[in-house]
C-alpha cells in the first residue's frame, strides 16, 4: 500500500496541489466522489448499473480511495493499522453467533 500512497503523493506534489489538500476540503472530497459513485446506481437495480456503468465505477472507487489515502496521510494515520482495529472492535460488537 505504501508504493500506492507514494504514487498518490508526488502526483500531487509534481501538480503543487499540496497548499490545497487540507483536512476539510479532503474529507470533502471523499464525500463528493462517493456521491460520483452512488449516481452510477441511481434508478437501476445492481446488475443494470453493473452493466452500463463498469468502468465509471471503477473510476469512482479510485477516486475515493485517493482521496482517502491523501487525507491518511495528511494526518499521519496507517489506515492498514486502523482497519484492522476497526475489524476487532466489529468482530466485539457483531459476534458470528449474532
């Protein structure tokens, strides 16, 4: 994950977006492409959406994760380090019997 951040960040870097990329108008962002991404399901079932919309979607989904990844890095957080305890606490809270 770390080369795919690295990647992220000198292309930000090479454009001189850094001054730009605060906490805020980050989360922001991550905000406005999810909602790029939800428009590709707007009024069609899954496999409609799915068949039209593939690579749109795909392109969506990075941007977020770009995004996201951006503002991590922003804040010094290890999203892998964060996930993972993120999943203990969901493993405590919805235990496979539930």
């Amino acid at each position: 994950m770390q080369n795919m951040i690295d990647k992220i960040i000198q292309f930000r870097d090479d454009r001189g977006w850094k001054p730009y990329h605060n906490e805020k108008d980050l989360a922001i962002s991550i905000a406005l492409e999810a909602n790029e991404l939800l428009e590709n399901f707007q009024w069609k079932s899954s496999e409609e959406a799915l068949e039209s919309s593939t690579e749109n979607i795909k392109d969506e989904m990075a941007d977020v994760l770009i995004y996201l990844l951006q503002l991590a890095e922003k804040m010094n957080i290890d999203l892998e380090e964060e996930v993972s305890r993120k999943m203990e606490k969901n493993a405590i809270k919805y235990p496979i019997n539930k």
